[in-house]
C-alpha cells in the first residue's frame, strides 16, 4: 500500500498566544508550532497499516518554522520519504494549503498515484476552510473526514472506514482506493520515538524539497479584528498553596451541600 | 438574485436535533435584519415530515434521495453546492456537528465563496453580517466578514436557545431536486453502537473530569480517588480517552456525552469549544489548569491556576479531613 500522509504546523496553544500588531492574525514571531494534533495521528494511522500491510508512506508538508524537525521525526517513525514544500508564503490560510498541497502534489517526482492519502480531519486554525476536503476535491478523490478507523487488504482496491458520530455512535463507510482521509484519532494513540532515533534520522536521511505549484487562492473572509476571547463569565479564582486551595473547595462544597 | 437566509436542517436518526432549531432561531434574526427570508434546507430521506417543524422558517427547500440518509460530502455536500449555486442565497447557515463535517467541509472546495469556520456568533452589522469565530482551541476570537455573497457559516452548537427555534406555525414546503451523482463512491454500511458503559456519565451529579493535564495514566487515579471521595465519577475530554487512558463512555463534548452534573471538576482540561459544549451546563464548574488564560475559566464559576496533579490529591485530603 502507498501512502501519503500531510502533515501541518499549528501554533502550540499550551503557550501564551499573542496577537500580532495588525490586530487581526496571531503574532508568530515568537510563536512556538508544533504539528497539528490530527496530522499526527494521520501519521500515526499510516505507519500502522504500513506495519500491518507493508508499502510504503511518503509524509509532505509546507515548509514551515519548525518543520525539518517534524518531518526527520515521521523518518525516525518509520516514514519511507519525507518531502517539503518550498516557496510557499509561510502564512497560508487553511484553503490555500489545501489548494497549493493539491497543485503541487502533482510535480512530486515518483509520488502519484497513491492508494490512500491521509491527513487531520482539521487543525486550530481551520478558519476559511479544512485542508482534508479541499485536497481530495481538487484531486478528484473520495472523501471522509472525522475518521477513526481504516481496514484495507494489502492489494485490495476498498477500504472500510470508521468514523465518528457523537455519543460514542461509529459509521461505518466503504470507499474504494485511491481516496482521501481526515482522521480524528489514530486506531492508537500516536508512537513515540526517542531523540536518538530523530538524530540518527537527521544523519542518515534527507528532506525532498520540492518547490510550490500554482497560486493561493483568495480566501474572500476579511479579519477585522483579532483578541483574546473577552467571556461573559469568568471563574473566581481561589489562591493559596494547593492545601490552602483545596480546604477553601472543600468549604465551598459542603456549603453546597455536595459533600 | 435573491438574497434568502439558510439554515441547513441536520438530522439524526428520524429526529431534528437542536442544532438545527438553534440556528433557525439565529437565522430568524438574521433574516429579519436584512428584510429578508428565512429558508431552511431539508436534505434527508423518509424525513419529510420534520419539515413541519421548521415554523421559524418562512420557507423549507426539501429533498429526498437515499443518499442523503446519512450525509456524505459526495452526495449531501455536492447537492447543497448545486442548489447554493442555483438559487444563490445570501449567506448558509450549517451546524459545525459530526453529522454534518464531512457535508460542511466540502462546501468550500465547491463553492468559489466565502467560508468562514468555527462561528460563535453571526450577527448583521451595518448591513453586512459579521461573525464572531473562536480559533486556537479557543483561545482566540476573531471577527470575521465574508467578502462576498454566499458566505458558508459553521456553527458551533450553543448559538442560541434551541426553543428559541422552535415556532409553531406552518412553512411554506418546495420540493427540490439538487444533482446527485449517479455512481456515489463513499458508500455508508452501519453504525456501530458504544459499547455499554460500566457508568453511565450523564446520570452522575458529581463529575471529576481530566484532560491533558493530568499527564500520565498513573495520575488518573487521583480523579478516580476524588470521585469516589463526592460519590461521582471520572470522565475525560478528548486526549486522555484518545490515550486509553479512560474508557471511550467516559468521553465528554462534541464527539462524546453531553453532561450536566452538579459538580464538574475539570482538572488539566484547557477548555476547546469541542469541550465546553458537552459540559457548560453544569450547575458548578471547578477548574484547575496551569494556564492562567485556559478558556477553561471563561465557563468554570471558581478556578484554580495550579497543577491539577497537586489539587486533586490536596482536596480528595481536605474532605476526608472534613469528614472525621
């Protein structure tokens, strides 16, 4: 089984976020990214039907801050061939990644066709558009997004597809080879691999850098304005040392009656 | 060309979910802001009757087709894009929901318009409609404009009251017929149900949830110990069901349980909307996070800027303590 797997920064929202001094987009300056949460189980999906079925699992991404490291980590995962995306503007919208992706895949020397291309079904950022969708429109491919779950034959032409409904519900699609997967979560969450590996990755592998195909497209939204989330309510915050803290819950509680 | 309001009707299983009454109520104001009317797209199959429901629409568009049962981007998603380009609304209104995402998700790649994702709020202003969209697992908010006509909306669930949706008075129902292509490639089989829960998380007045913030699988049990302290139970937001860490029953938000305890104690949760909307409604929400701008806090009613590893073990003591 071939497989292409597309991978995309975000910013990493653990850290403080600042918005940048046009008002409208985050400041990225000293914004730390890391990949998308769904890429990486996307990844993760790949390398388990490789070790299931055997073939062979390309990872591209658009250069991005950051990115190398990424992509020599998918290497030292178990991806075949890494292969970034050069002069692209580093601050594409989520529908112009998927349209550049789409227009560049086909210059990718020895890439297409493939029989499966998986990505996360969305990122953070998502606000004009999810890359997943955009891709398999553009490649003519089949698509399901919110995907749990991929069973494929090692030569079969269909994959059976779980994904997600609420409440715990899975739907179970069949879809037939080459198609185009958004996955929410990997059959298991995604591997780790030690440092050691990633050097050894960086020694004895290399990045394809391919450079961009085609035009942005124009996102026809206007940001008017951007700022950190001002919510009608806010917690009353409790201070102290967690002891002190937790003596002032455990009051609060029983005058509530709930312990 | 007209300039109607839409609101894509999602349904699950028989039923209009609230979802859509939601955004009716939305799309009402909307509509009545603009001097315009509210329409409201049934795309299904064997449902025809939910268009009854739809009274706060001046008008509902109905179709019937087998591939619409359960909605696929190939089949539901495409024939909305037809019928948008045909009649050419002023802007479509579509649930942010799992039923609906892969639909939604197609619509920018088949529409050339506007598409504006993760909408809290869509509202007119200055004779323009604007929406209020929260980023970054949300910790940004950012108002949006489309540029054009035929802007997409995805909602997320909570704009407005459901009820609020739901009017008793009789729409105005036009059969339509949107192409759907002939040999669908995405074929959907079955769903499989959850399996059954060892504890049933919506029926819990006490719930201790975890997020990514309780670190390891061995720190679990803290909530577990705590949870047992308040006669509750422990569930979990995405991460740590994704982990394993806790059984996929025990999941709350978009994808999981919709909970409304008296207590909910969020301990290492950060807060995504995904989150928020499956556990806002509790009656006391107790968060702590090492993230004093979480957006945990923005629905919690007391917060605690700590290590939950620390303030659970710390408060599962302070009530034994309280209890001798």
């Amino acid at each position: 089984m071939k497989i292409l797997v597309l991978l995309k920064m975000v910013p990493d929202v653990v850290e403080e976020l600042e918005v940048g001094p046009d008002g409208t987009s985050l400041d990225l300056e000293f914004q730390r990214l890391i990949v998308s949460e769904s890429d990486d189980h996307a990844l993760e999906q790949a390398l388990i039907l490789k070790d299931r079925h055997g073939g062979t699992v390309t990872a591209l991404a658009l250069d991005q801050p950051d990115i190398d490291d990424v992509l020599f980590t998918a290497l030292a995962k178990g991806v075949d061939r890494a292969v970034k995306v050069t002069e692209t503007d580093t601050a594409l919208t989520s529908r112009s990644t998927g349209t550049v992706i789409a227009q560049t895949l086909p210059a990718v020397p020895d890439l297409l066709p493939v029989d499966l291309i998986v990505t996360g079904c969305q990122a953070i950022d998502d606000l004009d558009g999810q890359v997943a969708p955009l891709v398999a429109n553009a490649l003519g491919l089949p698509y399901l997004g919110l995907v749990t779950g991929v069973a494929a034959e090692p030569d079969a032409d269909r994959a059976t597809i779980t994904k997600e409904y609420a409440g715990g519900v899975r739907g179970v699609f069949e879809v037939p080879l080459p198609a185009l997967l958004g996955l929410q979560v990997a059959e298991k969450p995604p591997r780790y691999v030690p440092v050691a590996k990633v050097r050894a990755a960086m020694k004895s592998a290399q990045i394809a850098a391919v450079p961009a195909a085609g035009e942005p497209v124009a996102t026809r939204i206007d940001v008017l304005d951007m700022a950190k989330p001002e919510s009608a309510s806010h917690a009353e915050m409790l201070e102290g040392s967690p002891e002190e803290m937790a003596a002032k819950l455990g009051e609060l509680l029983a005058a509530r009656g709930l312990v | 060309m007209a300039q109607n309001i839409w609101v894509v009707a999602e349904q699950w299983r028989g039923q209009a979910t609230d979802a859509t009454f939601e955004l009716l109520a939305l799309g009402r104001e909307l509509a009545d802001g603009l001097g315009t009317s509210l329409e409201t797209v049934l795309f299904g199959h064997g449902v025809g009757d939910l268009a009854g429901e739809f009274g706060a629409s001046d008008t509902v568009l109905a179709a019937d087709h087998p591939a619409f049962a359960v909605p696929t981007a190939e089949a539901f998603g495409a024939a909305l894009a037809s019928l948008v380009k045909e009649r050419q609304p002023r802007c479509v209104l579509v649930p942010l929901t799992n039923v609906l995402w892969d639909a939604l998700g197609i619509l920018p790649a088949e529409l050339d318009g506007p598409f504006i994702n993760f909408c809290q709020d869509v509202r007119v202003s200055q004779g323009r409609i604007e929406a209020d969209c929260l980023l970054y697992g949300g910790k940004m908010r950012a108002t949006v404009v489309p540029t054009g006509d035929g802007a997409v909306f995805g909602l997320a669930s909570g704009v407005r009251p459901p009820d609020q949706g739901r009017v008793d008075r009789t729409p105005t129902v036009e059969a339509v017929a949107p192409a759907v292509p002939t040999s669908l490639r995405v074929q959907f089989k079955d769903f499989h149900e959850p399996e059954a829960a060892d504890v049933d998380i919506t029926q819990q007045d006490v719930l201790v949830a975890v997020g990514r913030g309780i670190q390891t699988q061995d720190n679990v049990e803290l909530a577990e110990e705590l949870a047992t302290a308040l006669g509750g139970a422990t569930c979990a937001s995405r991460p740590v069901i994704d982990q394993g860490w806790l059984p996929l029953a025990r999941q709350v938000g978009k994808s999981g349980a919709t909970v409304k305890p008296k207590l909910y104690i969020a301990a290492g949760i950060s807060g995504a909307p995904e989150h928020t909307e499956g556990m806002k409604d509790a009656e006391l929400i107790i968060a702590i996070n090492t993230d004093p701008e979480a957006p945990i806090f923005g629905v919690a009613h007391y917060g605690i800027v700590e290590d939950a590893t620390d303030v659970l073990p710390a408060l599962t003591e302070s009530l034994a303590a309280m209890k001798e």
